[in-house]
C-alpha cells in the first residue's frame, strides 16, 4: 500500500526534479551556459518520468515532461491578435539608414545622437506568446499580421519557450513575441535523417522552422530542433513597473527566463548601426543560426510612442538587409576542367542568377565524389549559397522538383582537352588527366601559375594571351617564354606592338627573382608559399634541395611524409630537370639564401623555432611584412593550422583558419599581441 506521506515525499522529489530542470533548461537556452552534462540532465528528466509513471495524479500540464505534443489536431484554430504583429520597413543601402535616422531626429525634434537597440534580424517565423500569471496559456503565430493560428501545443514542445516565467515583477497578462528558428546544427542533422529516410528535405532552416511548427500533429514538433528568441513585448504591458527603453525590458524578458539574443547591443547614431551591421555580417556565417539582417529600434519607448506607426510598419524601427546569400537556379550544363596538376573538375554551368549580390554562372562541384554525393544532374533545381567572400556552392538539389528527363553526369574516360585517359588511383578523390604536359590545359595552367604575381610576377602574360602561345604551339612550358620575341608575340592575333614589347621586358625582368619564388612558381605538387619559403630558408639553394631525398625534407618545418614524396618525385622527372636547366640558362637567377643569421635578437625571440599561421587583414602589416618579421625572428609561418602550430595571428575577417585553431586549442593572438611579441626581440 502506498500512504499519504509516501505521495507526499514523491510529490517534493518531483516538485525538486521540475525546478531543477527548468533551471538547467534556463542555463541552456536562455544564459548559453550549462552547468551540467547532456547526460546529467538525462537523468534528471528520466528520473522525474519514473516519479510521475508511478503517481499519475501528480502530472502537471507544465511539467517539462510533458513537452512531448498532444494528438494531432484537425485543423489550427485562428487568433487574433490583440495589437497587429505588423512588418518592418526594410532598407539595403546605408543611405536608406542615413535617411531614417534623420527623418526619427526631424520628428522628435533632436539634435544629438539617438540611441538605438540594433539586433540581429533572425530568419525564422514571427510567433507570440501570452503568459498569464506567468503561465504559458497562448502561442500563435503571426498569419497575416491580425490573425494567426493557435500553434500553442506545438509551441509547448519548443525547449527554450519557458511554460512558466522565472521571478517575479512579470505583468498579469505578457504577451511576448519572437522569432522562431531552427539552429543550423540542428537543420544539417534533420535534412541527414529525412534524407536517410527518403523523405522530403527543406531548402532551409526558415522554411524547416516554419514547416515543423506548423504541424498539426505537436509530436512531430517535438521532434524537430526549435529555437526561439524573445525581441518584443507585445499588448498588456502597460505596466508602470516595467522600464521605459526597450533594451531594458528585453534584460528583464531574460531574468524571466526568456531567450533574448546576446547579441542585441545599444549603439548610438547612424554611425553606431553601420558599424553594428558590418559586425554582425562579418560574423553571419559563424553564428549558429541564420541572420538576413539586423533590425534598428528606438531604444527609448516613449519617442516610439511619439513617432508611431506608417501604414503596417513602426516609424522607429528598420531592417537593415544583407544581399541574400542563398538562391535557386537550374543547371544547364556540366563540364569537366582540367587544371595545372590534371586534377578534372566537375564544374556546373547554371542559369545565371544573383546571390549575395553578384551574378553566378558557373560553380565549381569540386570532384566528382562530391557531385555523385550531392547527386546532381543536368536540369535539376540547386539552392546555390555565396556568403560574404567565400566561393560560390552547390547546397543540395530540390530533388522534389527534379524534371522526368534530367540527365545524370557521368566522370569522363578521357580528357575533354587532350584526349589521354583520366585515371583515378583507388581510393583517391580527384580524377586526373594523365597527359600531364603534353595536355595543352596543364600546360596553359601551369604557365598562368609560373607567370603569375606571387610567382615570377611576369606583368601582361594574361590568360587569353597564354591561351594563345599554347595553341600557337609557340610555348610548351615556362623555359620557352624566355626565347619569345616581341615579333613573335605581335604576330599572335590582337596583339599590338607596344604591348609586345612591354611583355618581353617583364619577362626579362622575371629573369632576376628569388628562389621561394621560383619554387613556388615550378608548380611542384602541395608546395604552395610558405612551404617554397621554408624549402629556400633551409636549403639556402636549388642544388642541394634537388639532391635531397625524402628524409632530408622531412627537416624542414612543415614537410611531412606527403609533401617530401611529392616534392622528391617532382625533381627525379626528367622532363622537370630539364625544364629547370633551360630556365637557368636562359639566365633566371636568384642569390642563394644567407643561412639565417645567429643574431642575438633571434636568439631572444619568443617567435624562433615557432610555427606561425596569419589569418585576416591586420591594420600594420601586409601577409609579406609580417611573414618577414615573423622570420627575421627564426620563425616560419606556414599556409594552414595543424596540431603542430605555436600561433595563429587573427586580424579583421579572420577565416576558417581561426575556427580550426580554437578546435586544436591553438594559441591565438590578436594584432596588439603579435606586435607585443615582435616588441620582444
Ligand atoms: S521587431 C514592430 N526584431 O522580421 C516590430 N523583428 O519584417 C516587430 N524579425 O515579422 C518586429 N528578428 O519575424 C523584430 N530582432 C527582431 C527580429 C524581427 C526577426 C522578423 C519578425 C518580423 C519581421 C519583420
């Protein structure tokens, strides 16, 4: 027999259990910062559904156990809301934010700067939350702005929307509103398991948000990873308590244990939301959800009050919009390329279309593993993404919309430029030509690599111009443009005189170089910069690196048992040693290099014998500078991060280098601690 003081003691174990839940809840969603293990808190909920299995009288509709989503319902019941959720005016140029700032001025009669609350515009769908008495009672969507759908039980299995307010101070009646999203951790791992499943995937984590909250059917909800973040107080907060800015009210959204974006900051001015703005885009692709913009606010309520509203948009808000980075196009075409090293690229011939404000043609599937993985097919729809600077891509194929008479790609037998084979060594992703020089496409690319401005530098050796002293079988490889005449080249179709002659004095003013420019310009197979540095840093010059064997590069920083095999295999091949014998007598030259000094400062530098990776733009050095700085104190900077690096250098727009580095816990310094370091010695 279970008794009384049995109940009782489950009941303050479950009452225990629910608190503690919502507070590691809170700490998760709300404050990004847990304080116990995924598998803690595990045993908290499992514990706590054990309780209320066995006293079933105890269950509570706000009990966290209970976000699992009713039955499915037939239809959404509609709601209106009790002030409209209206729209945002949106503005692109920062002449369109100029403008709103001062037409807010003109209107409140000011004269100094406004203070604003600019925050990340989440790209997601606007719900609204009514609490009453600290209880969640409503969630709707936002429909057309005056009426929504009544979505409250699907809401209830959103982890981070608290069914019972923390604290006190809350009005009777909260209506809260936000926006709903899903992480992109959280919508990569979803489309995996749909796609595992045969099941429809979504082109992105908006229409996942949307798609997976609205579901009649709350434990479809539940299992879909929602998110939500509180940006508003919406009707029934007339409350005197309450603070009279908008950030304020936000922080006190947060200690009710609301998620309120960390990101929201205060900023004053036209030039405080530019500067806003231009962070948060160079940010955008490393936070963990999708942002299409940033919103401006009137921070102050009672100028809101006093600027009002236009139409179905407030007067003191905005949204600031970045170039849309995703699009969808068809692909009209596969091609195969040939590249310097006989790698056949894939490459994607679409019907061109804007994405992050550029137009894109063409988009590189990388190998031919990657196509088949993404399983693309000439007709089919792609979502094509371009962020910020990075290389336009392929992001899936909307199979759904795939044509009956798409075409698949197949890799080809042969090089589409000069007909040798294209083999693929087992297990090896990349496909390759294997006419190596005598393919005019390797040999076009290794001449427009030799010639170009990190390499021999050679002023005016453009591609169409490669292009045609290959075809014109006046050049097979770097050593013949050493014999070129300025008749030879003005007798090339388009080619003037003047230019002519302008071209042959580059290409005799490349004759004087260094040997890490030459090395690098040889084209040798993953010698790229900083490792021909390194190579003409250790061996000081060409003739004992030619001799070296494998063991012997190994001792060069940075060169590992692939890049030694590469590079000894390089020198062996005749045809290379030849092509290098022709190019010294032709006259390109260089002056060995001085083995580093054993100069005292060196000695005393923290940098010797570190392995340095830049990334980013720094504000005093150029990438030279700092490399030469870097070495002049024994150091080598190499081209990516591996276990094996001492530093990375991040500046401005640091790239994926400074993620990798953090993941290795690499140490990384900031512009003023790379210069404290060079300070040093
Ligand atoms: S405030 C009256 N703040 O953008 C002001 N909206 O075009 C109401 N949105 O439907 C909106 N992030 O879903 C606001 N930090 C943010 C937002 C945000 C995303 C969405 C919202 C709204 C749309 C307006």
């Amino acid at each position: 027999m279970r008794g009384a003081s049995d109940r009782a003691e489950a009941q303050a174990e479950i009452t225990r259990l629910r608190a503690a839940i919502r507070y590691h809840d809170h700490c998760y969603y709300v404050l990004d910062h847990p304080e116990i293990s995924d598998a803690e808190y595990d045993g908290l909920m499992r514990r706590l559904q054990a309780l209320e299995a066995q006293w079933p009288t105890l269950i509570d509709p706000d009990s966290p156990t209970q976000r699992v989503g009713g039955a499915p319902s037939p239809a959404f019941l509609s709601v209106t809301h009790r002030e409209p959720m209206l729209s945002l005016e949106n503005a692109f140029q920062d002449g369109e934010v100029e403008a709103f700032d001062r037409r807010v001025r003109e209107r409140l009669g000011l004269d100094g700067l406004v203070t604003y609350c600019a925050e990340p515009k989440l790209d997601g769908l606007a719900v609204s939350l009514l609490y009453e008495d600290g209880r969640l009672v409503r969630g709707a969507t936002r429909g057309d702005g005056y009426t929504g759908e009544d979505v409250t039980a699907n809401l209830r299995t959103v982890p981070s929307v608290p069914l019972r307010l923390n604290g006190s101070g809350w009005p009777r009646e909260l209506e809260v509103r936000g926006e709903v999203y899903m992480p992109r951790a959280g919508f990569d791992a979803m489309n995996a398991r749909l796609r595992a499943a045969d099941e429809r995937v979504f082109a992105n984590p908006r229409n996942a948000a949307a798609g997976s909250l609205r579901q009649l059917d709350a434990r479809v909800s539940a299992r879909r990873p929602l998110r939500w973040f509180a940006y508003a107080l919406g009707a029934g907060a007339s409350d005197a308590r309450l603070p009279d800015t908008h950030f304020d009210r936000l922080a006190c959204l947060r200690d009710w244990g609301l998620p309120v974006c960390t990101l929201n900051e205060r900023v004053h001015g036209v030039t405080g939301l530019l500067d806003y703005y231009h962070r948060m885009q160079a940010r955008r692709d490393s936070l963990d959800f999708e942002i299409d913009g940033v919103v401006y606010k009137v921070d102050d309520l009672d100028a809101q009050r006093r600027l009002g509203f236009v139409s179905r948009a407030p007067r003191w808000a905005l949204a600031h919009k970045y170039p849309a980075e995703e699009a969808t196009t068809q692909i009209q075409a596969v091609a195969f390329q040939v590249g310097r090293t006989g790698a056949v690229t894939p490459v994607a011939r679409l019907a061109p279309v804007v994405v992050g404000g550029v137009t894109v043609s063409n988009v590189s599937l990388h190998n031919f593993d990657e196509l088949q993985r993404k399983d693309v097919r000439i007709g089919d729809t792609v979502v094509i993404r371009r962020a910020g600077d990075v290389i336009p891509e392929v992001v899936r194929v909307l199979t759904e919309a795939r044509p009956a008479d798409a075409v698949a790609v197949t890799l080809p037998t042969h090089c589409p430029e000069c007909g040798a084979a294209v083999v693929r060594p087992e297990g090896e992703v990349i496909a390759r030509c294997s006419g190596q020089l005598t393919c005019p496409a390797q040999r076009k690319e290794a001449l427009r690599h030799f010639a170009s401005r990190r390499a021999m530098d050679i002023e005016g050796l453009g591609e169409k111009l490669v292009d045609q002293l290959v075809e014109a079988g006046r050049v097979h490889d770097p050593a013949d443009l050493y014999g070129l005449s300025a008749e030879d080249i003005a007798s090339l179709p388009r080619q003037g005189e003047k230019s002519a002659a302008n071209l042959v004095a580059a290409i005799d003013r490349s004759r004087a170089t260094t040997l890490s420019r030459f090395l690098y310009a040889l084209g040798v197979p993953e010698v790229g910069e900083a490792t021909a540095r390194s190579l003409a840093l250790h061996f000081g010059d060409l003739e004992p690196l030619m001799a070296a064997d494998e063991g012997a590069l190994q001792a060069v920083p940075d060169v590992g048992p692939v890049v030694s095999a590469q590079i000894a295999a390089f020198f062996r091949e005749p045809h290379n040693r030849e092509v290098i014998e022709r190019l010294r007598a032709a006259g390109v030259h260089w002056a060995p290099v001085a083995a580093p000094a054993p100069d005292p400062a060196a000695q005393a530098s923290p940098l010797r014998g570190k392995r340095v990776v830049l990334t980013g733009t720094l504000a005093g050095f150029t990438r030279e500078a700092a490399t030469a700085e870097i070495q002049a104190r024994g150091g080598t900077v190499s081209g990516s991060v591996s276990a094996r690096t001492d530093y990375v250098v991040a500046g401005d727009d640091p790239g994926s280098k400074l993620d990798k580095a953090r993941a290795l816990g690499v140490a990384v310094l900031d512009e003023a601690a790379f210069q404290a370091l060079l300070n040093e010695g």
